[in-house]
C-alpha cells in the first residue's frame, strides 16, 4: 500500500479514526496518572557501574543515612529557659507529623547520665548555661548543639521508602513540618528545615512549577509562530491538537515504561513539542503550495500528507535513534531522558500522521473554497521575501557563505580548548533561588551537607562483624581522618556514638580491653536512645562512617575522594571490605565520565545521523553533505560554552547529541526534496539540475524550515524562565544552536549541493 492510498483509505473514515484516536488518548491518560515524580541526586548517578552498584549496597544497608531531616533553630532565644521549652514543644509535635520514627533535638537528648540538658537546669540560666558549656562537651550532642553559635539542631528520621511512595511521603512531611515550623518560630528564633527528604520534596514542587508555566509557553510561542506564517485559524487548531496529542501520549507512554519526571526529564515534552511541530509545518507548508496551485483542499491535503510521510518518519526515526543514543553517556537521569524523548517523537509522527489530518479534513468546503481564494489573492508573505534574500546570497555570493562558515569553524575549534568540567552537587540551583539560599544557611549551620561515607564489610558475610576490635579500631582511624581534613566536617561513626556509653558503663577507656562481646552490650544499650542505621547494618557485619562537607568544586572533590581512597587502602583490616562513597564520590565519579560520554554520545549521534543519511537517500556523498550544516553548529556550541564560562554537567552534556539529532529533520527533509527533483530534471535531460534541483527545493521547504528553526528556538530559549540554571543553560544554547543550524541549512546546503555536484546515478521509475 502506498501512502497515497493510505491516506485515501483513512480520511475516508473519519469518524471511526476519531474514535480510535479518543481511545488512544484514554490509554494515554491511565499512563500519564502513573508518572511518578523524582527530582532526587541519585537519578544523576551512573547506570550500573561497579561505583554505583557499591553505592546502591551502601544505602541498603544503612537505609537511614539518606532520610534524615535537620531542623536548624538559631537566634538569641535558643537556649534560655523559654527556648528550651519551645523546642522540647517543637519535638513533640514533630513526632506526630506522618512517617516520622524518631526525633531527636537538644530538649529529648538522653546521654548515659541522663537528659542532655537535666530538668533541673531548664529554671535559672545560670545553670542552663553551665549544661550547655557541658553538652558542647558531649560526644553525643556535636551535631545538635552548635559549639560556637546560638544554633540547635533537631533530628527527624523517617520510614525509609521507595519510589512513587517515598516522594509522596517526603513532600506530605515537609508540607506539614513546614506549618508546624511557621507556628513555632518567633522573633528570637530562626526555624529552617533542611535534609535530603526536604531537598527532594522541594524539587519536586520546583519541577511542577516549571512544567506548569513552561508547557503552556511553548505552547504559546509556538501556536503564534504558525498563525504569523500561515494566518489560518483552521492551521493554529490543527496544530495545537496535534502538539497536545503529542505530549499526552508522550507523558502516557513515560507512565507505562515507568520512566519518572526528574530535572531533566520535565523539559522532555517541550522537546516533543518542538520535534512534533517541525513535521506539522512542512505538512501545512505542502498543504498550502498545492493549494495556491489550485488543487481541490481535500486532494491537497492527501496529497501533503502522502508527500510529507516518508520524509517525516525517516527523520523522526533519526531522531529517535539520537536520543536513543543518550544512553552511552551512561548516567540515569540522561538515559530517562533520551528513552522518553525517543518514545515521544515516534508518537509524534502518529499524532501528525492521524491527528493533523484528520482536524484539518473537519473544514468545511465552502471554508476550505474561500480560504484558497484569499491565500491566492494575498500579497506576498514575510517568509517569502526573506526566502528570496537567501536565494539570492546562495547563487550570488556562495564563496562568501563558504568563508563565513570555515571561520565560525575555526573559531570553535579554537575555543573548544577552554571548556570547563566543573560540577558540584547541589548544581543546577540559581544563585538567587530561596532553595540555594537555604541550603547554603544551613550548610554553614551544619558543617556540610554532602555525605562523603567509608563502608566497611566483611568479605565474607558475618553477623556481628562490624563490631570486632579490627573493624572498631578502622573506624576509628577514619573517624580521626575525615574530622581533620581542612573543611572540618561533622562526623558520624559508630565509635564516635559508643564512646560516652564505654566511658560511663564500662569505666575509663584506657582501662577497658573493648572485645566484640562487650561492644555488643553497648550497643544494645545506645540503641534505646540513638538510631543507628546511618552507622550500623542491622545485623550488625557493615558499618559506615560519615562525613557532611561542603559542597565543593570537582577539583576539590576529586582530591578529597582520591586522598580518602588512598587513606582506607592502607588501614583497612584484613578480611575486611573497605569503599569510599556517598553522593560526593558518586558526584566525583560523574564528573570525571563526562567528558568521555560526552565522545561517545555524540559520536553515536553523528553515525545515527550518516547511517540514516545514507540509508534514505543511497548516497555516501549526500549523506556527508548532510552532516555539515549540523556539525557546524555543534561546534558553535562548544565554543560558546567555552565564552560564556558554562561548564560540561549533566544538565549540558546532551546539548551536542540533542541538537544535531533535532538539527537532523530539517535537513533530510530538504535534502529528500534534493534528490527527488534532481532525478526528475536529470531524466528530463534539464540543464543545471543541482543548481535548478537545490533552489527549487529551497524555494518548496524553505518557509517551513525557518518557522521550525525560529519555533525551535523560541521553545528553548524558553527555558531561561525554569527555576535551575542547569535547565536555563540547556535552553539557551540548544535554542541558539538549533537557529545556527536552520542557517546553515539554508545558507551551506544549496551552495555545497551546486559545488560539490553530488552523482545520484539515473533516474528511477516510480
């Protein structure tokens, strides 16, 4: 069946087409209830790679490390007599918050003596004063009492979790704790909420906001592009169904392969948005020049759809296959985001392929008649004269587009020498969002808030073995390695908690021989009163130590991570296990497989495109002329990254694949035009058919590539307005690189199609 007669065939059946769309649309929308929402660091780690398979072993057997929530109370109030007894209210409240399991704050501290701040010094504060020199003193209460500054903290630690299920317990919890936070505070009293739980809650709501506003937007500019280059209302209604067809089913098929929003992922139907608009505008673009030919509108609009199908899928398969490619960059998050994007615009062409017809086939004749007698009587359009300025640099002046292009290359290349690697954590927050202003108050307040962990494991499971006088000695080398590092971050160790028990159970540490057994009888009893999982597995063979630094540079990361890796190789016990992790090795570890998966990405992207080149047009030199005009802007990319300061992260590593797999559709739906008129000219025995051949072709798609390269463009740039700076530099270059490259298609194809004089052999019949 051709694609003439399948279109015949289904604008034939309208009604039942509609039906089947609808119910299409329902199955979309079962998957799209499913999407779960998950904006957490993790999704940025690598996929399955010996460093996050440590990692993933090290959250299972300390499920406590990443649900600790930190309420920072700070001010002149804190610890008087009245403060106290503001946060002694405070914890109690706080327990009875959803999800909670155990709180822990400067009122409800318990040592081996008894309350850290004892009933009878909450009366004069004279005698609170003295407790609180004492409990600065106090093992225990380091990370609840701040040494130097009028600063509490109080712990909360939550069910652990999983999923869909973990971020709705987290965000119920923060949007309850922080109501009870606004409550509780006074003018003497600074409440903040911090933790990882409280981090992923608010990204989660930030993630919201931006596809909320930013959707509709794009949407937006989008919608009044098409109006201002075909000024057809029944053009605006077909494509706006056909983008919100696209989206849905885009976000329906996220929800069945269990793909989740995450940072990256909330831009992936933007992306679908524009990819799904380049077909629609070459479909209304065909549709309207048979018209102006005076082909009847219901023949023009088969004939476009039959016309633009072949072409269409071809690109969107290149596409597809480019995102798909994403993968060899090798992390989560960018995987999620290519295997969605890749799903979305293959049912992007469905919408195209059912939806805009079958919107576009409900005008009315008399409407459709009039509309033809109005589009020839119209004066030329704007895109007309500026297609005609471009022909005219093309046949009259090609050395000068050819000049302009080298030097921009040379440029690139040049500056491409300066691109920086650096990424830290906490990195795709605006500086002057409330988010980084939170976490940097209360990573001063806390020491660090980036977990950096030395899991210690038997090589051979043993219960108990964590507690041996080998492994306890480890950890205390570890403990007194990470607390003396420059930064001086707190730390958390199993030692550090049993210390105060052995001094008062067991008598004066020097005089004690510490023996598995007796470290097993201080635990036991620490456990009534101190949670433990972020230190200790629960059958008691894995310990880990934690340090919370800064959020640091990848310079600094990677000497921080190297220098403990080095420190444990040499200490680690025989018969032991000893890794360095926690989500600041992991981040290192990112960091430093950026740059090959970069290569890797793209270069996959780059052979997708020429394997696809070559396989739809059957020609090697065509499908090399094709990939100049878009790796020409790849390296405007770089190069602009390099002036700009804006570093390789995984927010801009899928910038280059991206952009030139988009780049992609423009030109092979030209260069099919190319190949197409070329051969009809050269049966024809025509003179100057590459010439006549790429101008013609120019003239028949060129309107629709600058109203996808502006539409492109303008739904990227778009995203300065998102809430992460990672995103809004993602948008920014992608946008300029996409328009750089609807440039060098209309500008380096022609002329390098009239230079080179490809040989496409003879003419086929049809």
């Amino acid at each position: 069946m051709t694609w003439l007669s399948f279109f015949e065939r289904l604008l034939a059946r309208r009604w039942p087409l509609g039906l089947g769309l609808l119910a299409l649309c329902a199955v979309a929308v079962l998957g799209a209830a499913r999407v779960p929402m998950d904006p957490s660091i993790e999704r940025m780690h690598p996929i399955g790679d010996a460093a996050k398979t440590d990692f993933d072993r090290y959250r299972r057997a300390f499920p406590g490390e990443d649900s600790q929530v930190f309420v920072i109370a700070e001010g002149p109030g804190v610890f008087t007599p009245g403060g106290l007894a503001s946060l002694a209210k405070l914890e109690e409240a706080l327990r009875g918050l959803p999800r909670v399991r155990h709180v822990v704050g400067p009122a409800s501290a318990m040592t081996v003596e008894g309350l850290l701040f004892p009933e009878a010094s909450r009366g004069s504060g004279e005698a609170l004063r003295e407790a609180l020199a004492q409990a600065r003193k106090e093992p225990l209460a380091r990370v609840l009492v701040h040494p130097t500054r009028e600063l509490a903290v109080v712990q909360v630690a939550l069910s652990s979790g999983a999923g869909v299920e973990r971020i709705l317990a987290e965000r119920a919890f923060t949007l309850a704790a922080g109501e009870l936070l606004a409550r509780h505070a006074g003018p003497e009293v600074k409440l903040t909420l911090s933790g990882a739980p409280a981090v992923r809650a608010t990204l989660a709501r930030m993630v919201e906001e931006d596809m909320g506003l930013l959707l509709p937007l794009a949407l937006l500019v989008i919608l009044g592009l098409v109006a201002f280059a075909y000024r057809e209302l029944w053009s605006v209604l077909a494509t706006a169904a056909t983008l919100v067809v696209s989206w849905l089913w885009m976000v329906g098929a996220m929800g069945w392969v269990g793909v989740p929003f995450g940072v990256l992922t909330s831009f992936a139907p933007i992306v679908i948005l524009i990819v799904s608009l380049t077909d629609t505008v070459h479909v209304l673009s065909d549709l309207e020049e048979r018209r102006r030919a005076g082909t009847p509108y219901a023949r023009a609009l088969i004939e476009a759809m039959a016309h633009a199908a072949g072409p269409c899928l071809a690109t969107e398969l290149v596409i597809a296959s480019g995102f798909l490619s994403m993968g060899f960059i090798g992390l989560t998050a960018v995987w999620e985001f290519g295997l969605a994007t890749a799903l979305g615009v293959v049912l992007a062409w469905g919408a195209n392929m059912l939806v805009l017809p079958w919107v576009l086939s409900l005008r009315s004749r008399a409407s459709a008649a009039r509309a033809r007698r109005e589009l020839k009587a119209s004066r030329t359009r704007p895109l007309d004269s500026v297609l005609a300025w471009v022909e005219r640099q093309v046949v009259h002046r090609p050395r000068r587009v050819l000049v302009l292009a080298s030097a921009v290359a040379v440029v690139s290349v040049l500056s491409i020498t300066r691109l920086r690697h650096e990424y830290r954590v906490f990195d795709d927050l605006r500086q002057d969002s409330p988010l980084a202003a939170e976490l940097t108050y209360a990573e001063g307040a806390l020491g660090g808030l980036v977990p950096l962990a030395v899991f210690l494991e038997p090589e051979r499971g043993r219960e108990g073995a964590a507690l041996s006088p080998e492994a306890l000695g480890f950890q205390e080398r570890v403990d007194a390695y990470l607390a003396g590092l420059p930064e001086h971050p707190p730390v958390v160790s199993l030692p550090r908690l049993l210390e105060p028990v052995y001094r008062a159970v067991f008598g004066p540490l020097g005089l004690l021989e510490k023996s598995e057994a007796s470290t097993a009888r201080a635990v036991t009893r620490l456990a009534k009163y101190q949670p433990l999982d972020t230190v200790l597995s629960g059958d008691r063979s894995a310990a880990g130590v934690v340090a919370l630094l800064p959020n640091v540079g990848s310079e600094r990361m990677h000497e921080l991570v190297e220098s403990a890796r080095a420190f444990v190789s040499r200490e680690v016990p025989p018969g032991y296990r000893a890794t360095v992790t926690g989500n600041l090795a992991m981040t290192e570890h990112v960091t430093g497989m950026l740059t090959q998966g970069l290569l890797r990405s793209f270069l996959s992207a780059l052979g997708v495109s020429f394997l696809a080149f070559f396989l739809v047009l059957r020609s090697v030199k065509l499908a090399l002329i094709g990939l100049v005009p878009n790796v020409l802007p790849v390296g405007v990319l770089f190069g602009t990254m390099s002036l700009l300061g804006i570093s390789l992260k995984p927010s801009t590593v899928i910038i280059a694949s991206m952009a030139l797999v988009i780049a992609d559709d423009d030109t092979l739906q030209y260069l099919v035009r190319f190949k197409r008129r070329y051969l009809a000219l050269k049966a024809e025995g025509a003179e100057a058919p590459h010439r006549r051949a790429a101008l013609e072709s120019l003239n028949e798609c060129g309107r629709a590539m600058f109203v996808t390269s502006a539409a492109v463009a303008g739904g990227f740039l778009l995203l300065q307005l998102s809430r992460f700076e990672g995103i809004a530099h993602l948008g920014l270059l992608t946008g300029m690189t996409l328009w750089v490259a609807g440039l060098a298609d209309a500008f380096l194809g022609p002329v390098l199609l009239m230079a080179l004089k490809p040989d496409l052999g003879p003419a086929r019949e049809r």
